[in-house]
C-alpha cells in the first residue's frame, strides 16, 4: 500500500512541470504561434527560480524569479516572431539554444548549493488517510496551482469571450483582424502566458522536485512539453491526461530501474522520448482526414493596412 | 506613432548580402556589454574569442577540425530547411553514425583487417544517419506526425544507446573502468594530413561535400524542386513536385551526412568512442545553416567563423576564466540577429500616423 502511494506521489511530482509548461504552450498555440522554445524558457526559469530562493531563502519569491524569467524569455520571441515575423521554428531553435547557455551563466553561481524544497500541506486527521492522504492532502503549492492552472485554462479558452477571441486569432488571423482584433497583442499576450508558465515549470524542478541546481536539469521535458500539446490535440482535458500519463513513464522506469529488471539503465531512461515518438505517430495517424491544430499555428502574420 | 513591417515588392539583395555582417557586427556589440557584465575587460575579451585563435598554426588547424563536422551537418540541414523539413536532430544522427562506424572498429580491433575497414566504417556510419533520419521523415509523410519533435526526441535515445555501450559491451577493458572504447588502430583511423598536425582527411570530404551541395542546388532539377517547395508549395504542387519525396530525401541526405560527420569526429580527433564526443555540434550546425543564408558557400564560411568562437571560447576560458557557457549564449544571439536581419530582406520598417490611417484601418 505505502508503494502505491510512493509511486502516486512521485507520478504527480514528474508531471506537474510537464502540466504547467504545456498548458501555457497550449494557450500560446491556440493563439496561432509555435514557441518552440519551451526548453530554453524553461532552463532559465529554473535557473532564475533557484537563484530567487537561494538569496532570499522563499521559495514563493524563487517561483516568482521563474515566471518572470520565462516572461522576458518569451519577450525576445515575442519581438522576433511576431515584431519582425520571423520564422517561429527558428526562433524557437534559437531561444532554446541561447536559453541553455544564459542558464548555465546564472547558474554557474549556485551549482552545489542546497536549499530546503518547498513545503508540503498537512492537514491533521487528512493527510494521515492511507493511500490518498498524502495524494490528496499532502502535496506542495506547484501542484495544486498546476491544476488550478489547466482549470483556469480551460475556462478561459472556452467559457469566456477574451478565449474565444484568442481563438480565433489561432485559426485565422486574417478574419479576426478584419473584424478589428488586434492579433498582433493579443498573440503577445499569449506567447507571455506561456513563457511564465514555462518559467514556473522550469522553477519548480530545483524548488520542489530536487533542491539543487545542474546545469541541463530540465532534461528535454519542455520539448515533451511540446508533444503533450500535439498528444491533447490542443485540448486542455486531454493535456491533464497526457501529463499524467508521460509522468506515469518517467516514473515508471525509475522503478524498474531500481527493481534490478535486468535491462539495462539506458534503455529504460529512453523509454519517456521513444513514448513521445510513438505517441506522437499514433495520435497523428488516427487523426488523418482532419486536423485539429489551430489552423494559424506557425505561420506569420503582418497586418496589412 | 507606430513602427510596423512592410512588405518589400522585391527582395532585397543587398540587405540579403550584407544581413549576416549587419548580424556578426550586432552580436559583437552585445558580447561586449555581456563580457562588461561580467566583470572582464571585453577589449581583451574580444581579441580572446576572435583573434588570438587566428594567430598560431595550432589554433588555425583546430578551427578547421571544429568546422568540418558544423559544415558538413549544416549542408545537409539546409537542404532540409529550404524543402521546409525541419531536421533539428542532426544532433541524433551524428551520434548514430559515430555508433555505427565504431562496430566496424572495435570489432576488427586487434585484428590484421586491412585498409577496408575505414572506408566500411565511413560508409556504415552514412548508412546508420540516413535511416535514423529516416524514421522521423517516415512518420512525418506517413502519419503525419511533427517531425521537429521526433527528430528531437530521438536525439535524447541516441545519446542513451551510446552510453550504454562504451559503459557496457564496447568498454575498453583496460580503461581504468572509464566510459570509453579502446583507441582505434591505425587502419580504423581517419588519416592526418600534414604529419604530426591535426588537419585531417574529413576537411577535404566536408570540402567534397559543399562542392556537391552547389552543384545539386544550383545546376540540377533536383536542387531546384528541394529550393520550390520550401519557397512555394502551392507552385510546386502545380508543378507536379512530390513534396513528401523531397522529405525524406532531404532526410536521408542531410542524416547521411550527419552521420558520416560522426564518424569522421570519432576516428579523427577523438580517436575512440566515448559519451561527449560532440559538443552539441548538431544544434551549433542549425545556426551554421542560417547564418550561412542555406547556401553552400555561405555555409562554409559560417562553420569557419562558428568554428572560431569555440576555439574562441576555450582560450578565453584558460586565459580569462570566462565560463564556456558564454559561448552558447554568443551563438544564441547570433542566431536571432541573423533572423532578425533576414527579416529586412522581405520587409522594410514604416513609422505610421495613427490618425492617418483611422479611415481605413478601423473598417
């Protein structure tokens, strides 16, 4: 019984930074723009969110140091991608490159220092349940506020007029600015969403998954991040199951790994980027005959005027 | 008062010309600011990073070493880029070439196996890149399915089956337990040029390899669909052209020479194979491929300059304790000035009067 809930805890702790990011690229693209530099964004906010706590000892400020992080990380997009219609693959790639290095710079100061996680909720007589005390009752602010997060997400795209509008800009942004949307802002604002929630995914690996910074810790997840949005077909439900079940792998093969399976390491450590792969072909294949990308997504846009 | 983009009627050809200068000039500007930062004197700084490599026979060779595997991969990236196929795990592919030829040389190790075996090796290691390429191409034209994110993907798995054999059933038993193979014989070892130097016979294929790069897109049919169906797909459509074709051709070729890079790297320079044999040559090649406008030549000389920061950067490192890190973060604005610039080939800047334009821009 303690096993099943060690594994449960540690699933939710491997998905909540693949939640976050992926819920704020999933608002980004549904505003028709491809940031491929979740990666990039993310390494800094990790970085910046380390930095935060271990000078100032909150981890609350740390989170905060993240998302602003992200949020000038998406800016630099923001202004290539959209101020200068770039290319937003190759920004993208850029962002991501420029990002490790940046991160690497702010880390260098910090490598090997520790700092206490972030604290867990306990409730008397709740989080003492067995089996889902400690799921329920017992887990750390991210990842309460990650479900909070995909939540408000899905209200906001869906339930109010500022998502439909953002919609719209995703599926044709020569419409929504003939009906005088300023597409432009409103995919700014969007790109900014998602680089703060790229910041805060980033941010929550040192501040609560492990309380140090490496160099390189965020380990591809912003790119799985990426995939998730394609794997939910851009639906907010979907992504929850996505990040569930992609942490569900990640944890998976740590077990095994631990059980002694007579696999090698490696092998199982490839298991979550071969998933993503085969998800990805899957989902891909049993949508043929219709796709459900915003219809904008990746392409540039300069108001004619 | 607003600054909005506007479509150029032509592209401009001396912005397009003169762009990756514009772009080199600006990232100089910013590192100097980034080297202030950083408490280092960026007068020095710079002559670290841009001459002193320039200056003796050693560091010359050395940059011309570092450049083969950058232009080499950035070659085949470009033709991929300018069919709008987004290869971006060159990275992956150059890690299974290196995997690949370094079979041919830890099996024949020790062996009286003759003159064939580099050859074998240099062309297994093309063969293993291409159909490594091949399987994100694949399930792009099959499936549908991103082929940025199964490139990607697949760049991660190939790091991991390296590490799994030179930790494993590869590892030199007399390696002190370190992750590495034993060191190549000599017949499994990619030649010098000069005696004693470092240059070695991969600077001449990467030579060979631009070469055809130019020949193919500038005087053959094929190179002309590759440039159409990136710059217009709706005309290449009209025309007949089978874009996913050119996909996973594009693929083949551009893994095949990744590939072919890796084991050039591992029988070169390195001499065995062990994890680290690249330092991220495969993501450095994608701002190769731009800075160099997608053009063969340019390419070249993208590599030689990209060539020159790593070297750069170490000797900055060992006589000014400037982290190594400085040096992504250099190539990572290199690469949004060059975008940045390009942009200007297409668009001009226009300063517009909001009160002018009420008229017709609010309807």
């Amino acid at each position: 019984m303690e096993l099943v809930e060690a594994i449960i805890l540690s699933v939710l702790a491997a998905s909540t930074p693949l939640l976050i990011a992926a819920t704020g690229e999933l608002v980004t693209e549904r505003s028709g723009v491809l940031n491929l530099g979740v990666e990039g964004m993310m390494i800094v906010g990790a970085a910046c969110g380390f930095g935060g706590a271990w000078l100032t000892g909150s981890i609350f400020i740390g989170a905060l140091f993240g998302i602003v992080a992200g949020i000038l990380m998406s800016l630099i997009f923001a202004l290539m991608a959209l101020g200068l219609a770039v290319n937003q693959v190759a920004t993208g790639l850029a962002l991501t490159i420029f990002g490790v290095g940046l991160s690497g710079l702010i880390g260098a100061g910090f490598v090997g220092e520790r700092i206490s996680p972030a604290a867990h909720l306990t409730i008397p007589g709740l989080t003492e349940i067995p089996l889902i005390g400690h799921v329920l009752f017992g887990e750390d602010g991210f990842v309460y506020f990650s479900i909070a997060l995909i939540i408000g997400a899905w209200w906001f795209l869906y339930r109010t007029r500022a998502g439909l509008i953002l919609r719209a800009c995703g599926d044709n942004h020569v419409s929504a600015h003939a009906l005088g949307y300023p597409v432009l802002r409103i995919r700014t604002f969007a790109v900014m969403f998602g680089g703060a929630c790229a910041g805060l995914a980033g941010a929550y690996l040192p501040l609560a998954y492990t309380p140090f910074f490496i160099p390189g810790m965020t380990a591809g997840r912003g790119w799985i991040a990426l995939a998730l949005v394609v794997f939910a077909s851009w639906r907010p439900g979907r992504l929850v199951v996505g990040a569930y079940l992609f942490g569900a792998v990640t944890i998976l093969q740590l077990h095994a790994q631990g059980f002694g399976v007579g696999i090698p390491s490696q092998f199982m450590s490839a298991l979550p980027y071969l998933a993503t792969v085969i998800v990805l072909v899957l989902l891909s294949r049993a949508r043929t005959g219709g796709s459900t990308a915003p219809a904008a997504l990746g392409t540039v846009f300069v108001p004619d005027r | 008062m607003q600054l909005v983009l506007e479509k150029r009627t032509e592209r401009s050809n001396t912005i397009a010309l003169v762009s990756p200068l514009i772009a080199i000039g600006l990232t100089i500007v910013t590192m100097t600011i980034l080297f202030a930062i950083l408490g280092k004197n960026p007068l020095l700084a710079l002559q670290a990073y841009f001459v002193a490599p320039l200056t003796d026979g050693y560091s010359l060779q050395e940059i011309a070493v570092k450049a083969t595997p950058l232009v080499m991969i950035a070659i085949g990236l470009s033709l991929c880029y300018l069919a709008n196929a987004w290869n971006i795990g060159a990275e992956g592919q150059f890690l299974i070439g290196a995997v690949a030829g370094s079979w041919i040389a830890v099996k024949t190790q020790g062996t009286d196996a003759g003159a064939w075996v580099l050859p074998v090796m240099l062309v297994l290691a093309a063969a293993a890149g291409a159909l490594y390429a091949l399987i994100p191409a694949i399930c792009k034209v099959k499936f549908g399915a991103s082929e940025i994110l199964t490139s990607l993907m697949l760049v991660y798995v190939a790091d991991l089956l390296l590490d799994y054999l030179v930790r494993g059933p590869w590892r030199d038993p007399n390696g002190f337990n370190f992750p590495t193979t034993a060191d190549f014989d000599p017949v499994a070892t990619v030649p010098v040029l000069i005696e004693g130097g470092r240059l070695h016979l991969g600077s001449i294929i990467a030579l060979l390899v631009v070469a055809a790069a130019a020949i193919l897109l500038g005087r053959t049919i094929k190179g002309f669909e590759i440039r159409v169906v990136g710059a217009a797909p709706r005309a290449a459509r009209f025309g007949g052209f089978n874009a996913n074709q050119l996909i996973i051709l594009t693929f083949a070729v551009s893994g095949a020479l990744a590939g072919l890079a890796g084991i050039i790297e591992v029988a070169g320079p390195v001499g065995h194979l062990q994890p680290g044999i690249s330092p991220g040559y495969g993501f450095t090649a994608i701002i190769v491929a731009f800075l160099g406008r997608l053009n063969p030549v340019g390419i070249l000389i993208a590599g030689l300059f990209l060539a020159l920061t790593f070297i750069g950067g170490e000797q900055a490192q060992i006589a000014m304790k400037i982290p190594l890190d400085v040096t992504k973060v250099f190539q990572g604005i290199l690469l949004f000035y060059v975008l940045a610039c390009d942009s200007l080939i297409l668009y001009r800047f226009k300063l517009v009067f909001p009160n002018r334009q009420v008229a017709r821009g609010a309807g």
